[in-house]
C-alpha cells in the first residue's frame, strides 16, 4: 500500500475579503433560511446616473470544457433602492440592441460605435461624454457601455488565448472539437445588418 499523500485538488491563491459571519447550528429548515439570509458580496465597479450601479462578484464559478475558471467573475446590474440584482449578459445586451436596432437603426448604430470604443478599451464615461446616445427603447446605453466594460473584461479572463472579448463581439465560440466558430450572435453582425437594413 502506497503512503504517499494524494495531492490536494481545487487549490487557490489568492486574496479575499472575509467578513466574520456566525449562525448556531438548528434544525435543517431554520439553519436553511438563515444561510438565505445572508448578503451577497461584491465590488462596485460602474455608477449609472440613474442610482444603479454595475457590481462584480467573484467567483464566479465558470466551467468551461471541464475546467473551472479559477478567477472568474460575475457581472451584475444592481439596484440598491429595489435591491435586485440582473446577471447582465451578452444575450441580453444583445436582444436590447436588436429591439433598438428594429426602432432605430440609425441610432442603434451610434450607440454600437460607442461600444466599440469601450471594446478596445476606452473608459465609459469618457465615452458618455464625448458622445450623445439617444436611447430608442430598452436599457439606457449607459448601462451597455458600462456592463460591457467588464463583460468583455470577464470573457478575456475566461479565454485567455486572444479570443476573450471576440466572443461577443465578433460572435465567435468554440465547437465540440475546441475550434473557434462564427456564431453570427455578435455585434458586429448586428452592426452588418443593421447597415445592409439601411441600404
């Protein structure tokens, strides 16, 4: 029988900030709601002029072709006087764009011009102030352009090899046989429609 010790798995370094929490062990429903209980915790990343903020959590727990994301995080849109928070995503973003590119696409143009610029790595708020952004329907391009700041900053943590923010904004995943594909789910395709729309 072998002695040597089995290594130990799921290993991290890297700092955290602990917050002292005690709950008395109960009965199973009454322990239960008091983990329930407890707040979430996150860095606030993005004021919005409307009182929201953009909050990242970490971690996040990504699992990617079976491998954790070790430094992970979460993009979330919070509302401090309704206290919800929105897992903000490509998905939704994009549905956005396209509801305000089926109203607007003229603006809807603009608004993704500015978000090129928060994509190779303009500040949002610098952006916001040099550019006027009409909203036609949905969320405030503000919000966008500052979710996507750090979207686009999780998926190239996530994907280190180059394509991180691609993703989104070329449209491009990687298949079963770890290639990169078009997906056509991108903002530059929105941006290509939207202009072939306007022909």
């Amino acid at each position: 029988m072998s002695t040597k010790r089995k290594a130990k798995q799921n290993i991290y370094t890297h700092t955290i900030d602990i917050t002292s929490l005690s709950i008395k062990n109960a009965e199973k429903e009454g322990f239960r709601k008091k983990l329930e209980e407890i707040a979430y915790k996150g860095y606030e990343v993005e004021q919005i002029s409307d009182g929201r903020k953009i909050v990242i959590t970490k971690p996040g727990g990504k699992f990617t072709f079976g491998t954790i994301r070790r430094e992970d995080f979460m993009v979330w849109t919070y509302d401090p006087v309704q206290k919800t928070l929105w897992l903000i995503s490509h998905k939704n973003i994009l549905e956005d764009l396209e509801e305000k590119g089926s109203i607007d696409p003229m603006e809807t143009l603009v608004i993704i011009s500015a978000l090129e610029k928060v994509y190779k790595g303009e500040e949002p708020e610098d952006v916001l102030k040099d550019t006027i952004l009409k909203n036609p329907v949905g969320e405030s391009p503000e919000v966008l352009l500052k979710a996507y700041k750090w979207i686009w900053g999780q998926e190239d943590v996530n994907y280190p090899d180059g394509k991180g923010r691609a993703m989104s904004w070329e449209g491009i995943k990687k298949n079963e046989k770890r290639e990169w594909e078009k997906t056509g789910q991108g903002i530059l395709d929105l941006k290509e429609s939207l202009k072939q729309n306007l022909k």
